[in-house]
C-alpha cells in the first residue's frame, strides 16, 4: 500500500501494519520523534489527510486534533493508501539549524595548525613519503618490500610494519611509474612503542594530497571538517543531522531502540549513513574525491560511540553505568559503514564513563585544560550536560542529569534551535506583553533553549514568576491563565504562530528547566567541593556544545545556570569536540596525550556523591537558595526590581 | 547444452562455446592439465563418446586415437550436447596419491611437543586465560574492558591491546556466565617490542579447547594438521589435492593462468576451496568445530603464497623474479576465504626468494639447520627442486631449475605417484625384460618420479643406455625400437597396461631426467664452491618433500642426483613445510627464529651465478662428467658392471 507525506510529496510503497514513522524514515522523511517511538513524548504528531490509520490516538492529542486527523506517527499502522501531512513543528528544519550550527562548528579553531607549528607539535598521524628505486636486477633481485624498505630508510624513514594491502598493491605500483612510489604512513603515537604502518603505497608521486577528516558524532547533529595534513588548511566544515534522530532524540531513547530486534543495526548504518552524507557534501564542496583521504578522527559520547561502532550500549543506561572500554583500536573506516577507501583508519576519541565520553575528552584536549595551571570549569551544554573541573594536575567530571530542557526536551512547545524557534524574549513587566525573536525571523512555531532561558530570566525580572518558579497568575494579563497542564503563560496567540496554536510557556516548563540548570548547577559545586573548592576558586569557565554558544551568558547567570562569576572568565568554543578530533589528525603529540587525559579525569556518580542531593535542592530555585553568597550581583539585581516594580505597582 | 563426464556420471550445464577442460573444472571433474590450458602439453586427453565438440585436435594425438574421439579438453570448445570419458591417465587418483603422501605427511614429526618442553621451548603463539571479577557496581563501574585488564593482570598477564571485536563481545560475555570470561590472546613474537593482543572473549570457562591448525599449501597436494595447544598433541593429519592443478600442474602454468582475465581470483579461491576442504575432513575425523579453532599457520612456496593471498605473481616468473614480500603480516583467515572464525589471525611463513618459499625456511626450521654446527645440504625434491647448503652460521640457497621430471612432467608417460604409477623397476641385461612394481600393485598407467630414476639407474647398470643417456638400439629386444619422439624402451605392451597403449621410456625422457638431477647436483656444487667448500665436505644431508621421500637413495646416488655421501649422512623428514608449519604454532621463541633464517639465507639466481653453466654441463652425464672424483664408488660399480656385460656378452 502507499504512503504519501505531504508537503514533501515523497511516496513509498509500505507494508500492511508498518508504523508511519517506520514507513517515514524509510522514505527520507524526518519526523520528529523524541521517545524513540515509544508513545510517550507525543512529538511525531502527523496528520493523515487522506486514508484510515489503525491507532495513533493518544490522550496528548486534543479532542479537535483528533477529529481533523492528528495522529501520533510511532502508534499508526498502515493498513491502506494513506496521505500524511508532517506539521511544520514535527519536521526538521535542516537550513534553520545548519545556518546556526555552523556558526558553533566554525568556532572550534581555537587553535589552529599555525598555533601547533609554533610549539613544534604539528606532526600528523599520517605522512606521505614518496621514493623512488633502480630497478631491480638478477644481481639484486630484493622482494619489492625490501626495495621499499631500503628507499625509505634513505627517506629517513624506518621501523615499519606493512598492511598487507600495501604490499599486495606494491608489485604493480613499483612498476606502474618508472619505480617510483608514494607510500601512505600511520605514525604510531610514539616510535619508541610503536611503529610506523604502511597502510597504502600508491604508483608516481601522490604526496601533494595528503587529506584527513575529523569528525564529531554528535547525538543531534554531525560535523566533519576537511584538513590538509601537509598545511594544517581546514579546506571546508560541513553538518548535517544525525539520522539516528528519527529512532529518538537523546541518548536514552536510542539505547531503548537500539534493545529491538535489529535496532543496534538500524542505529549504526543510521550513523554511517549520516556520517557519509556530510563526506560527500564536504568532498563536494571542497572538490576532493573521498578516495583521496587517508584518515578519519571521530569523538562522540559514550552512546553515540558505541552505536557507531555497534556495541551494545544498554549496560550505559542501566546502573551501575558501565561503557564497554575507554579506548578502542583505530577501525577500518569502510568495516562500519563509512564511504572512505579501505586503508583509512578511524581513530577514534576514547571515553571517561558512560555519560562523559570521548567529545568531553576531545574538547578538554582542544583547549588544554590538561596543561593549564588555571582551576577551570568546563562545560558542555549539548543533548547532555557535562562537566569537568580541574587543571593540569587533576581533572574531576560528572555528568549532569539535566534532561533535554536546554534542547527543547520536557518542554511543551520546546524545539531544537531552528527555523521559528523563538531564541530571546523579553516582556513588560506591566502589561506582560512579550517582545520574541524568532530563529531566521518568521512565525513562531515553539520554544528553543536559548528563548526558554530568556523567558524565564525576564519573567523573574518582571516578577511574573517568583524565585520558586510559581506564575504570578493574579497578573492582570489574560497571558496569565489556568491551562490543561497548570497556570501558563501566553507567549504568543494562535494566530500570530506557525502552528495555529497558542504557544504557551507552562509552570511545569519552568520547573523542568530549572531542574535541568539546577543539576548543572549542583554537578559544579559537588565536584569542587569534593576537592574542597569553591564556585568562586574557578578562574577559567570554558562553554562548549551547540547550546553553549547561543546562550546570553548574564541570563544563564541570572537564572543559576551558570555560576556568577566576572564575564571575561567565560570562554566560548564552540564544538570542542570537532576541534579535538581536527587537532588529533595534526599532532601526533596530542594524541599522545589524550590517554593521559583520560586516566587523569576522575569520574563522579553524582547520584552517589556526598552532598551532591543538597546542593541540588539548593539549585531548584532562581537562582539558588543561597543567592546572596553565590550569586551576590543577581541577588542585588532581583532585590533592586522587586523594589522598583513595588514602586510602580 | 550439457556435457556429461564417464566414468563419473557427473553432468553439467555448459555455455556454448565454453573449454571442456573449464566444464570439467566447474563440474569438479578434475583433468590433468600440466600446461594451464595452453595446449602445449598434451596431457588432458579425453575421449568424445557421443555429440562433437569444437577443435581440440592436436599433433600430440595420433591419428588412430583422432579418430577414435580422443581429443585434447583445454582446446575442445562445446557446442552441442555431449558426453566425455575421461580416461584414467588423465584422471587424478586422490586414493592413491593420499595414501602415499599420507606417509610422508606423518613423517614429519621430526621433532614434537615434548622436545619443545625438554628445550622450555613449548611456548604457543596463543593462549587461552579465563579470568574472574567483582560485577561492577556505582563506587567501581569501570568500563568493562578495564575490569577485564584487571583481572588479567592479577592473572599475571599484561602488555595488552585488545581487537575491536573483543571489545565489542566483552559487555555480553562478561554478563553471561557471572562475571567470568575466557579470553584468547595471541602472544607476540617478543613482548619487549610487541603486545599480547586480546583476539576473543567467550563468556565462562572455555580455556579447555586451545586449537591451532598448521597447513602446507603445496602445489600438488594440501595438508593439515590439528594442534592441541595445550599439550602439543597433533589430533590428526588430513590432506588433499590443490584444486589449483585444475589450472596447471606446475607454478609456472599457474603464474600464466593467473594472468587471465579473473584467472589470480580463481586460483586464490580454488586454494582457499581445497584448505577448506581439508580443513573439513580434518574437523570431521577428530570430532572437532572449525569454530573451536583459534590459530592457522600456514608455508608454502612462494608461488603457492601468493596466489593464496591473491599477489599479482606474474614477477616471480619474469626476470629477475622478484617476490612481492618476504614477509607478510599476520591475515585473517577469513579474509582470505578460509572457513575459520573471523577473529583467527594465519602466520605466513616468510619467503627467501622467488624460487625459495616460506615451505623451504619452514623445513629448515623444522630440523634446526640454523642452529647446528655441522655443514648440511638441505633439499627440498617437490614440484620445484629447492637447495639450501650450511649451518648455524651462514646459509646459501638456490632454486634449481629441475622442471617437473621427478612428478612426472615432461616425460612422455609420466605422472604423478598415484594408483598405476611404475614407482620401482629393474631390467634383465640381457633379455631387456623389465620387472615393475606399481603403485597400488595394478597395470601400469604411467611412470612416477621414482619409477624414472629406478628405470634409468637399471638400464644404465645393465648398459641398454650409456652414460650420455643414449638408447643402445643395437641390443636383440624388440622392446628397444625407434619409436615416433626417437629411440624408445617398452616398458609394458598395451595389452598389459591400464591405458591400452604402449607404456615407453624415450631417449627424450631420460634427457629430461638428466637435465633435471643435472640441475640440482649443479646447484649443490655451486653453492659449496661459492664458498670454497666441495660435496665431501657435506656432514648431512637433509631431504625434504613428498619425492624425497620415495627416493631409492642409491639409485639416486648412481644416476647423480643425490651427491655421493655414505648413507648415513641422509635423512629423509618428509613434509619439512608441515612440520615447520606446525612447530610454530607451538613455540613462540621458534617463530622467533624464523625471521634470522629468512636474513641469513643468501640467495643465489643459479642462472647468473659463477660457474653455475660448468657445474649443470658437467652435470649432463650419468652420473657425471668427473664420476671418478665426484661418484668414485659408482664409477666402480659402472666399470665392473661393464665389464661383467663384456665377459657375459
């Protein structure tokens, strides 16, 4: 039977009893699902125009949606031709959110290759040595190996080990230019230990390309940069979403999915998938032909990791936590999936624990937390929350259970940061009246992060919702009302949206975000006070992840998402980690220390730290219990507006 | 149309156009084909009972069998229905060839497991060590691989990297069995520069089963054997033929097929089909999973190494043949098509030269001629004739140019030692009657290698040919005539052979042996001379290969094939590339070893070597130009022989 999804006019032929979002993400079509198909987050709302579904119905759609054809796509089976609208706030919006995640990518080159050459660290994993030989003769008929051999030992070059691909290619590429050859070499971290492997010999003189990719695998979204190795050139970035997306939005959803029959699979070539469309946007647009790169990085978290590599991740979710490994082998890129020639070794970010994984690694490398002196805090404020304290002597992370909030998860009208995503607000506190600010300035269709933290700092400020995050529903403004879910507050009337809906901010939004920033919160102060630190001891505060680069930072302040501290602490870099995995491919130093990174970090439960349970419960107010000693300034700021609005009132 | 072949009842779908021989190929039906389909040698003869078929005539057939529908298979091209026979000269005979080699495989026990643990030298590339931990909990949630290198050192064991499927099975095999997992560890040939790699895990305790596999990949035949790591134990011998002689009897004609279009991809499968198959029967006999095993070893000659592993062999053939590699790094067996688990590495036995393979260093190994002080002349008398003089000091090596006469190629009835084959021969003087003994005690079909020598050292004592090889057409017997390819011995009259034709000795022939012994007893001059060392000098003898075993040794000292050496100083070990190929599955500090036998040999291209020509003409008499210096105790025998003839006469 066909399904139709309009408005993209994309038709598939479907099986009987097939769930529309299967059928869907079968025919390239993204709809929104944040459960992973389980029922419960009511996202992949879709509506069959024409044609019956069996199922689909769910009490988190209205009476009237229900009757014009809203149905949940994960719950409807197909069982005839059907016709299905994906509403506007159901589908990805790829431009909206690549427009503005590019920014975040390009960001990540705090460091370049100009920065490692000075320090004499500039020393790629992979190296192109072209040699040349006579001939050989019955007076000196060496293998073809050992002529090679010899050659690059001229070159300087030894302690080599061969791929056997190299060797079974290099007969021919011996005598296909005159006896000339490039070999293609992957640097051990240390030559002492290691050694040097030929992994491709290549006839002529190929050694003017000399390509590698970084990758980041993020749970949303996944970026690759291409890098010259001979000039440390970033020759293009390019992103696109990451297809697991359509199996589940974060972490947990995913190692529910990937717990199916087939799921893990569907998950990696998911990944693979993803990971090969932005290759080939890169290769196009930088005019390179993927055959002609010789190495892969990648980091990720520990989830996305795993799945990439199909490792069965549910031991992740379940307590005690447990990652199958820290460090992984370089991998054949092509053995997971991956468009690169068979030579091509991933090399691949090791992980500190389940929920601190190899992107947090990648981005602590990146800005050199390990070899600063400064106590820093660093953050990562993607689809999860990290964190990691420390300096060059100790590291101490934990992962904050902050839930999706920051990434429109748990929230009513919530939305990644896309197209008519509402991402600043402010609002009078007089009439309530609300100024918003749409991503690429259209109608707005929900709620981003960024506008989510906005409100909630404004409507504080204004006294609209008090320190315990309650409604102030006495407010004279129809926006102050009684909802289905509790008192809200009326961003913006139904006919004004996208959506044709009333897109309200609710009491139970509220509580949810400050659950998110009050674990943050608490994972900062449990990790500095289990070496007997303060808040105010940090003297560097470094915000990675796509969130923490659209963030006001004397918002997130004000609201204790971020500790008080002066602003010229805070540093911003984007996606850290694509600029580690950029930095590994280009010094063989670093790599080397990523180990050490790894076994300096000590990881935290914080469900099981001292204190932590307090200084949580402490954070579950604006900004915090303690306001007056942790954040003097906001508490100042808050008493002078409540004093002021008194006035007024 | 189909093609049917007698007497096998074996019946096939063949293209228009297609080759009988390649019919018989994709039937299984296997036809001697010395010359890879070229139709130079003349040995696939069938014979054409029903239907016709395209060309396949050739002068190499006589008139009479022309017309009788014998016809020539790599040159007859179908184009109707039709049935073949395959007459039984031109039929392999796997009983009796097994049968005979079977002996030479068990020989090569030379030395075994107990020798190795006399020496502390039983020391298996692999090991099996199950190991125990504490499930994880939150205050310990290692990942699950750091847990695991945990309890491996407790163990003793360190130095590790782990393949990435190991890691990938550990998060199940841990929690399957309560924490207790078996893992497989691939040892390194030194742990000062290598690591021990972790190759499996196995949930519970399955250290019990430490299997490896030694094979022989020899031209002609494929043998292997099962290791029980554990104690040494050999658990069984299997052998078969290489399905590569489909292709070509010798490595030559092998080397011409795998330069046709696709010709190296089926010849590396034909030898992965007949591995497997041995590997099959090898299972079957000892009761054993092909699953349970852990390691293959494998030494063949280089030809036969490469094709294996799919390297362009068209060089080794050319001048200066040139190997693509002495060494190869450690394959995975099922990569290359071998029916073993994914996770089992192949040891590659590592090639001196073009013409002195990995079976050749497997052999000297396998005696320990690079440990022993006494100068020792090793030969390897197989499809190729290989020669290694020294000792624990120094080694020269050299392929001797011997062509296939001692397997029976190149001469008129000549075969290999299978059912039928003439293996031993004596000759009345005076009457020219023959007595023969065949393989298998049934009508003669042919001659074998043995058969030759034994026919040539009699008709000489008795003086029916000269020391130049000459018929002496002179003598009464009619079974001395001159026949179609010049004078010619009946050795059997067609009534009373298997072939219905006349079984004959040609002066041709016994050129071909002669040219054959002469290059070999030229090959063992010139290295001794080269370094100033003569055939007295020699203090061993070692002969390897399946021919070497059958040899009469002084009859082969009496044509000048063997050196004149009291027969004590031989020693036959028979499949020495069996025996090294095992010993090195067992003994870590002997695959040590190996790579010092490789660097110590110096190879010597006999074509191009001081010398070299003298010796081979010198060579070119029975036994030899200088019998009364080099053979004194023959040149005693042949003048009192004569002169016995004389007196008699």
């Amino acid at each position: 039977m066909k399904v139709r999804f309009e408005p993209f006019g994309v038709e598939i032929e479907a099986q009987a009893g097939q769930k529309l979002l299967d059928a869907a993400l079968e025919a390239g079509v993204h709809i929104n699902a944040s459960c992973g198909g389980e029922g419960v987050c009511g996202k992949c709302r879709v509506i069959v125009e024409q044609g019956v579904v069996d199922g689909g119905l769910s009490e988190k759609i209205s009476p009237e949606d229900t009757a014009a054809g809203v149905r949940l796509a994960c719950q409807s089976a197909i069982n005839e031709d059907v016709i299905v609208r994906v509403p506007v706030e159901s589908a990805l919006d790829k431009a909206g959110l690549k427009a503005l995640a590019a920014g975040a990518a390009q960001t990540a080159t705090l460091i370049g290759a100009e920065d490692l050459k000075e320090q004499g660290r500039f020393e790629p994993a992979l190296a192109k040595v072209t040699v040349s030989a006579e001939p050989p003769t019955l007076e000196d008929n060496r293998n073809d190996v050992a002529r090679l051999l010899a050659a690059l030992k001229e070159a300087g070059e030894s302690h080599f080990v061969f791929d056997f691909e190299a060797i079974r290619d290099l007969p021919e590429a011996w005598r296909e230019v005159d006896w000339q050859v490039t070999t293609t070499i992957m640097r051990p971290v240390d030559l002492a230990k290691g050694r040097n492997h030929v992994i491709r010999v290549e006839p002529g003189d190929t050694s003017g390309r000399n390509l590698a990719v970084a990758i980041d695998l993020g749970t949303t979204t996944i970026w690759a940069q291409l890098i010259d190795l001979h000039s440390g050139e970033i020759l293009g970035t390019e992103g696109d979403f990451n297809a697991q997306i359509g199996y589940g939005e974060d972490v947990i959803s995913r190692i529910v999915y990937a717990g199916k029959p087939g799921g893990l699979k569907r998950l990696q070539e998911a990944a693979a998938g993803s990971v090969n469309d932005v290759l080939k946007a890169l290769a196009r647009r930088t005019k390179v032909e993927l055959s002609e790169i010789s190495l892969a990085t990648m980091a990720g978290n520990t989830t996305m990791t795993q799945l990439f590599l199909g490792v069965e991740p549910k031991y992740l979710r379940m307590e005690p936590y447990v990652p199958s490994a820290a460090y992984y082998p370089p991998v054949k890129a092509s053995d997971f999936g991956l468009s690169l020639p068979d030579h091509v070794s991933t090399l691949i970010f090791p992980a500190v624990a389940s929920y601190v994984g190899g992107d947090v690694v990648a981005g602590i490398m990146g800005v050199g937390m390990h070899t600063d002196e400064r106590l820093t805090l660093f953050i990562d404020l993607g689809t999860n929350g990290e964190v990691v304290v420390g300096n060059k002597d100790w590291m101490a992370c934990a992962a904050a259970s902050a839930g999706p909030a920051f990434e429109g998860g748990g929230i009513k009208f919530g939305m990644r940061a896309s197209k008519g995503a509402i991402e600043n607000f402010s609002v009078d506190p007089f009439s309530a009246e609300p100024a918003i600010i749409t991503v690429g300035r259209t109608k707005p269709k929900g709620i981003c992060g960024s506008g989510l933290i906005a409100m909630v700092a404004s409507l504080l400020m204004a006294g609209i919702i008090d320190q315990r995050g309650k409604f102030k529903l006495e407010h004279p403004s129809d926006r102050l009302r009684q909802g289905e879910d509790g008192p809200e507050y009326v961003i913006a009337w139904a006919e004004n949206t996208a959506i044709d809906r009333d897109i309200t901010l609710t009491e139970v939004d509220v509580d949810n975000l400050m659950r998110a920033k009050g674990a943050m919160y608490a994972a900062y102060m449990t990790l500095l006070e289990g070496v007997g630190l303060t808040i105010h001891d940090l003297e560097r505060v470094i915000l990675a992840g796509g969130f923490g680069q659209s963030i006001n930072l004397e918002r997130a302040i004000l609201i204790g998402l971020m500790p008080e501290l002066p602003l010229e602490r805070f540093t911003f870099i984007g996606n850290g980690s694509l600029l580690g995995s950029r930095l590994v491919a280009m010094s063989n130093p670093l790599r080397a220390e990523v180990s050490g990174i790894v076994d300096q970090m000590t990881n935290f439960e914080l469900s099981v730290a001292p204190g932590y349970m307090d200084n949580y419960t402490g954070s579950l107010f604006l900004p915090h219990t303690e306001a007056n000693t942790l954040f003097p300034e906001v508490y100042q700021r808050l008493a002078e507006a409540q004093a002021a609005l008194k006035a007024a009132g």
